[in-house]
C-alpha cells in the first residue's frame, strides 16, 4: 500500500511538473519578447477573452513528430473550450513564443481536433492567430495540415459561427483559414495579413512597401475588406468578440437569444422625420435613423454593433436588436457616394445577409439609393457581376426580411435593396419616398423632350416637368396601388411597425426546390 501511495504521488507530481512546463510557453526570454511587441501571449489572450475560470486545455501534450522539435510546450498552440457570457465556444490560440507559433502536422491536427468537436457540438469557433507560417521542417506535412484546416473551415460554413483575431503576423497560406471564417478582427499596430510580404513584394514588382502599408489592420479593413474590425488594443478586440457573439446564434438550427435593452416597443419618434431633407440630393446621416428605430439601451451604450466600418463606407452592416430580437441592419448611407451601389458595397452586403440567412438573423433594409454608382472602373471592374451577388443573396434568403424605403430607390437598385420581388415579407416607404425606374432629374428631360425642345425657356419648363414626374410617378402610392410596397407609414410610427411585422413573422417557414447547392454569380 505504501508503494502504490509513492507511486500515485510520483504520478501527481509528474502531471504537474508537465502542466507547469507547458504552461511557461517558450520560456521566460521569448515571453518577454512577446511583451516587448505589445503583444499578450497565447494563454493570456484566452483568460482575458474568455468567461473567468472556464477555459478547459485540450492537447496540452501535444508534441511533434519531428524528433528535432518535439520539445516546443503544447507544439505552439494551446487548443480547448469554455463560456462567453455563459455560452460554449471552442477556441484556438497560437503560441508565438513557442517557435513563431508555426504550423506543423500536429498544430495542425490539434486545430482541426477542435473544429471537429465544434461542429459536432453545434458550437461557435474562435481561432486566434499568431503565427509565422508553416514549419519549414515539416514539410509537405505543414501544407497537408492547412489543407485539413482549410477543408474544415469550409465544412464548419454555415453551421457553426467562425471567428478569427489576427494578432500577429498571418502570411502566405495562412491568411486562407482567416479568410474562410465568417469575421476577422486584427488590431492596429501588431496585426498583419497578406499572401506575399514586402520583400516578395519588392523583389517581383520593384515596390517599396512596408508591412503595416501592405496588410496591418487598416488596410486589410479599408482597402482589402478582409477584416471586419480593427481595434486599438488586443482588449477592445475581445471585448468586440464578445459583443459580437450576443448578437448571433451558436450554430444553424438556434435563434440568437432576444435580449431586453429597456426600451419599449410602442415608442414613437415624431422627430425621426425630420432627419430626413427633403431634397433626394441632400446628405444625411443614415446612423441617426438607425440609433432611433432599433432599441436604445438603458445604459446608454451605443446600440449597434458594426462591421466593416471603414470599407464600403457607402452601405452599412450591423447587428442592434429590434423588440429585444438580434436582427441584421442593412442600410445605404447617403453621405458616403450618396448612398450608391458599388462593387465593394454589393460583395460587402451580400456576404452579411449570407451569414445572417444561415444563422436565423432577420434582415432589416433601410432604403435611400440612387442607383449603381456609374463609370468605367465599376463597369471594368465586375459591377454587373457583383451586384448580382447581392441579388442572389437576397433571393435566396429565407430569414425574416423587412424593407423600409426612407427617400428613394431607383431603377434596379430598388431591386438590389430588397424588393417584394426578391422575397421581402413586408415592404414599407415613408411618404417622402420616391420611387422610379430613374430620378426626376434624368427621367424628365427624357420623357419631355420633345416639349422642351418646342419652348423659348427649357429651364423653367424642365422645373415644372421634374415637379409633375415626381407628383405622377415617383411617389410611393403609385407602387402601393400595385402592390408592390405593403403600406406607406407615418415616420413616426416606424420602429411601431417594424416591430410588428417582425413579430408576425419571426417563426414562418420558408421551403425552396430541393439542390444540392446554389451557384453564386461569378
């Protein structure tokens, strides 16, 4: 008996002297390192992400193959589960100072180890990525282990909310896994992503670049649309996480849990109107309309979360909460290209109301646009094809979808913006709107021509034909006589009736034909 007690005691010890060496990643030098970056190291990030005390390792053992390297704590990536605001989450985090956190056959297999555990468990994923690359010593090996990884991404689509912060270097076929999750935050200063770095860069095209020009935060968020978000700290970068994770369902067969802000569903907001210039041609802010219909919060924080906010300035996405139900908002913002569409705008919006038909988000439009935004660079660049992403997208949604049209839509914007006839549930214009296959202003000279052409002043005549066509055609009662429009609404009582429409309509079940998959336009 006492042999046996030594021998469970040795045992103990053993698993806690392992645990402990584990624990001190790289060592006491290259955490310092880490530190010296401005960088957390890959155990704190998840205590500081996740719900306190709930983080459970999985592979902590982990070692690699490569008897060379078969020391590195955990092989560079420490993998598990735990809560967020009391909700499970699988989660993955690259360990920098355990050999530049690159990925090697079994780093590799303990990612995917755990992708396989979310989807089966119907649980969101988030991958944190600090890495180098691929282990060089690995081989072939390294490249097969992205390959797993890419393929579980893809499979995990749909069924599983991915999530991804970038903190750190992220190059070469490691930027895909980012790339195939549903968001990607990277914080300004330590976050890089590109497929070929500077001095590829300059050795092939003869460009100077440096890293943060090339794919630091901003410019993967502006330039590239890649990143979602990107913060000012690796603690605004969690604490956005978590905020984003409240909006959306765990997986494809939950809804997102309705939250109570505090605010009442039979408010109204008799300035709400006024917002709005009369003339089609005026800005305005379209966040003042958004603050003002969604719920407001009782402690005053602001009531929408936004992504990408700095690409396609001229649409805007975000999530906010309508009668305590997560819903998704998009709305053309006039102060941005006067609200046009674009390229960036239609691949920007499409891939939101995608992410949101899949996990049970109703979609809310808020409809002030002109048209497609005209010119050569649009046309050579795909905007027919683009914009037809943004019209499937929206076809093929079966959510709740609601149009609201505030000023205008115009010509086959009005469709791409979510019409009755791409399957909107309920469509409604304030009476200010005005819809038409194109504005007064380019429609009238047309369709007067020949009267213009008759008279000794076009000008004053034009005026009268702009008021006339706006007064005949364009306004919503025309479109509300037809059927294509539900009911013309007093502003006032806008968030009133959206709320009730969403509520008739958060439980209906929408059937499609029978496919294997859809073809997305090219």
């Amino acid at each position: 008996m006492a042999e046996d007690s030594r021998i469970r005691e040795r045992q103990l010890s053993e698993l806690k002297v392992r645990r402990l060496r584990a624990g001190r990643m790289g060592g006491k030098e290259r955490v310092a390192k880490q530190k010296k970056q401005g960088k957390l190291t890959a155990r704190e990030r998840i205590g500081l992400l996740l719900d306190k005390g709930t983080f459970r390792e999985i592979g902590m053992f982990a070692k690699s193959r490569n008897i060379a390297y078969n020391e590195v704590p955990a092989d560079g990536v420490i993998t598990g589960y735990g809560k967020i605001d009391g909700r499970r989450v699988y989660i993955f985090s690259q360990d920098f100072t355990s050999m530049g956190g690159t990925l090697s056959e079994v780093h590799g297999k303990k990612i995917c180890n755990i992708l396989d555990s979310a989807i089966r468990a119907g649980c969101p994923i988030i991958g944190i990525n600090d890495s180098g690359g691929a282990r060089i010593q690995d081989g072939v090996n390294a490249l097969s282990a992205y390959g797993a990884m890419f393929f579980r991404n893809t499979m995990a689509s749909g069924i599983i909310p991915q999530i991804c912060a970038i903190l750190g270097p992220t190059a070469g076929g490691a930027v895909y896994s980012p790339a195939l999750m549903d968001f990607t935050f990277m914080v300004k200063g330590i976050s890089h992503a590109f497929i070929t770095g500077p001095k590829v860069v300059k050795a092939v095209m003869g460009q100077e670049v440096s890293e943060e020009e090339l794919g630091g935060a901003i410019a993967v968020q502006a330039k590239a649309g890649v990143a979602c978000r990107s913060e000012d700290s690796e603690k605004q970068c969690f604490k956005a996480i978590r905020e984003l994770l409240g909006f959306i369902s765990l997986n494809n067969k939950e809804k997102p849990q309705r939250v109570d802000w505090g605010d009442t569903p039979d408010r109204l907001d008799a300035s709400l109107f006024e917002l709005v210039p009369t003339s089609s041609n005026q800005t305005y802010d379209m966040y003042k309309i958004i603050e003002r219909i969604f719920d407001q919060r009782s402690d005053g924080k602001k009531n929408y979360f936004e992504l990408f906010p700095i690409f396609a300035t001229n649409i805007i996405t975000c999530f906010s909460r309508l009668n305590g139900h997560s819903v998704g908002i998009i709305a053309n913002q006039p102060m941005s290209k006067a609200g046009c569409l674009d390229i960036d705008a239609c691949d920007k919006a499409s891939r939101f109301i995608r992410f949101c038909d899949a996990f049970n988000i109703p979609v809310i439009n808020l409809v002030d646009v002109p048209g497609y935004l005209p010119g050569t660079h649009q046309e050579w660049g795909g905007i027919i094809r683009h914009g037809a992403k943004m019209l499937f997208a929206y076809s093929e949604a079966t959510v709740p979808k609601i149009t609201l049209t505030i000023r205008k839509a115009y010509g086959g914007s009005y469709l791409g913006m979510c019409s009755k006839d791409l399957g909107a549930d309920f469509v409604f214009c304030w009476p200010s709107t005005e819809l038409a296959v194109m504005g007064a202003e380019g429609a009238a000279p047309i369709i007067f021509r020949k009267e213009l052409e008759k008279v000794d002043n076009p000008e004053e005549l034009l005026k009268q034909k702009i008021r006339e066509y706006r007064e005949e055609f364009a306004n919503p009662y025309q479109a509300a006589a037809n059927l294509h429009i539900d009911d013309v609404i007093n502003p006032a009582e806008t968030r009133v009736r959206l709320i009730e429409a969403l509520e008739m309509i958060i439980d209906k079940v929408e059937h499609r034909l029978q496919k294997k998959h859809s073809v997305m336009p090219t």
